[in-house]
C-alpha cells in the first residue's frame, strides 16, 4: 500500500525534517532534535502537523443517543462546545480506539480517531448505527489539522493566526468562521501543556503553517518528541498502552467508562473486570540507574518475566530513566520493586505513579 502524504508534506521536507512512515503516512519525526522541540513545547511553543488523524461526524435526531452506545464516556446533555475523551470498545471490554468526541451542535458530534485506525474505527463506526437515526461520514480525507502546543500557545494562536481562544477553557471547541470557510478550534492537548488544535481544509491549514514558521515564534515539532511529551504526563498511545488485548480497565483508564449510564458496547465485560479486578495493569517504573527501557522490554520479578514495557524514555523533562509497562496485576502495586531487562542486564526500578511529570493545562 502507498504512504500517504499530508498536506504539509512538501513544506516538512524544505525544512529538513527527518520523514519516516507512521500510521500508513511519511510523517515528521523531528526537525532539529527531539530534545530541542520537546523543550519548546515545555518552556514556550511547538506546533505539530497531525493532519494524518481521523475525522467522522455523526449527525441526527438519535445522535447523542448512538454516541452513547459506542463511547464508554457519557455524553448526555452536555452543552454545546463540550469535548469528551473515551474509548471505543468492543463486546468483550478489548479497545478499539480511544478517541476524542466534540458536541458540535444539539445534534451533531466531531470524532477524532487514531491515524492507524482510521479504517478499522470507520467500519466499527459505520456497523454500530445501523438502527439509529443518524448519518456518519467519514471526513479524514477533508481535515487537515495543527496542534498548537505550550505556554505561549494562547497568545500565538491569537496573535499570529488571528483566532479568538481566549474563552476556550480545557476540553472545549468551537466553530470559527474566517478565511470564508468554517474551522473547528479546541483547546485539549497530547503533551501535558496548554494548547490548540485548529481542524480546516487542506488550503486553510497550509495558510496557517506558513503563518506560524514566518513568525518564528514556534518551533516546528515532530511525532518523535510527541511521544516524549504525552508519555512523560502519562497519556497512553493505542498499540502501546491500549489495544485489543488491552482494556480501558487494564490502562487505568476506567474513570472515562460511565458505568452508571444505561449502556455502552462493553460495558459488561468492563464492569465485571473491574469488579473482579484485571489479570494485567498497565504501571509506571522508575529505573535506579540511568538506561532506556524501550519497548518490549521484559519485566522481571524474581527472576520470572512478568510483563513487558510499552513505552520508555530517558525522561527529558525530568532526566529520570521510566517506562510504562503492562505487567502481571500481582506486581502493579505502588513501591514494588521490578526489573526491566535490557539486553543481557537486569536494572532494577519502582512502581511509581504513571505520571512522570505534572499538566500544565489551562481549566479555568
């Protein structure tokens, strides 16, 4: 199958960026090095094109009502301008995406889906309404998308672009009219600092790339130190921390499963995990000495494998060796001591808190 380009792409290769396969698009990596464009994002601003990202909208009388069935969040009666973070599951508890879900209107919903996922999610999505008075469509081929990240990102997102998100408080999006054309502008963030996606066409997002590298304001960004900022807050990737084997319960992710609303695709297999209490668990380990867990690592107590990491990083914002790992339940206690082997040596660590490193969001 062909690589798929975004819209960006040619203006990612006269910067120089490192371009690699992701998620079935060349995508930047990095541009500069991660550490540099990991700190920008941390002290002052980065933007990221994520236009490989998935869209669907669902719209209709029974829209809020379908939302509900297959997102494990709860959906109902939000206000307009309400974004919702969750999981697509399936009968028996397994992921098959987690997912933002954006109320748009009183009867229209904004998904956005995982890039790998586009084509699993849509059929998911496409079979699951069937019965309801609703229509989906999958708009990825429309959207393009930036992220604009860090500290300064409100005062660049105004300043530069143009775009009022001053009244934008976490979690929330709106429509903005400008340029003649409709946007969606939100305010969530996958780095643990404050920041915006702008959501447009293909011409609209280019304009606005070109705006943001004139200014010099903020730094272009890669999906190398993507990862390194959302791991370092403890956000999961799906595929790593989420997956079909995998379940929201098992991810520590069970605060976004509404178990008290009437139903939702999984809810009694997550319930009863729950419950019963999951077999794995996804945790954080600190390494005692300085050395990178990647993924796939073993996980060892003992003696005896026990798990394996998920993702692992010498930690930039913190310069501390951590992993998250998915690891036999008996040993995801807080202050258990576990080795990641690495290679043919095992270095010993801790359980810790998966959060390596604290949010910078704006809630209020």
């Amino acid at each position: 199958m062909e690589t798929k380009k975004t819209c960006l792409y040619d203006k990612h290769v006269a910067l120089g960026a490192m371009m690699q396969p992701f998620a079935g698009f060349n995508m930047p990596i990095q541009y500069s090095t991660i550490i540099e464009e990991h700190n920008a994002v941390r002290q002052h601003c980065g933007v990221f094109d994520v236009s490989h990202m998935g869209e669907v909208t669902v719209k209709g009388k029974e829209a809020e009502r379908y939302v509900n069935h297959i997102f494990t969040n709860d959906v109902t009666n939000a206000p307009v301008g309400q974004v919702f973070y969750g999981m697509m599951c399936r009968e028996n508890g397994g992921t098959v995406d987690d997912l933002l879900v954006y109320k748009m209107g009183e009867q229209e919903f904004f998904l956005v889906i995982n890039a790998a996922n586009i084509d699993k999610d849509w059929a998911w999505i496409e079979k699951n309404a069937e019965g309801f008075d609703v229509e989906v469509n999958n708009c990825s081929d429309y959207y393009a998308q930036l992220a604009v990240q860090g500290p300064e990102a409100e005062t660049i997102t105004e300043e530069v672009l143009g775009l009022q998100c001053k009244d934008l408080v976490f979690y929330t999006a709106k429509k903005v009219e400008i340029d003649g054309e409709t946007i969606i502008l939100s305010r969530t963030g996958y780095t643990g600092e404050d920041g915006f996606e702008i959501y447009g066409s293909s011409n609209f997002i280019m304009r606005a790339w070109d705006k943001l590298m004139e200014s010099k304001r903020c730094l272009p960004c890669g999906l190398g130190c993507r990862d390194t900022l959302r791991f370092e807050v403890g956000l999961p990737l799906y595929g790593d921390e989420l997956s079909d084997d995998i379940t929201p319960v098992m991810a520590g992710l069970s605060m976004f499963c509404k178990f008290d609303k009437p139903e939702f695709i999984g809810k009694e297999a997550l319930q009863q995990q729950k419950t019963d209490g999951p077999k794995q668990r996804v945790i954080g380990i600190e390494l005692a000495d300085r050395a990178i867990p990647r993924n796939g690592y073993a996980v060892m107590f003992e003696g005896e494998k026990v798990g394996e990491v998920t993702t692992g990083y010498n930690s930039i914002s913190t310069g501390k060796s951590v992993c998250m790992a998915l690891v036999d339940a008996a040993h995801a206690k807080l202050g258990t001591e576990l080795g990641v082997q690495i290679r043919k040596k095992i270095f010993s660590g801790t359980v810790v808190k998966k959060k390596f490193y604290d949010k910078h969001y704006k809630k209020s």
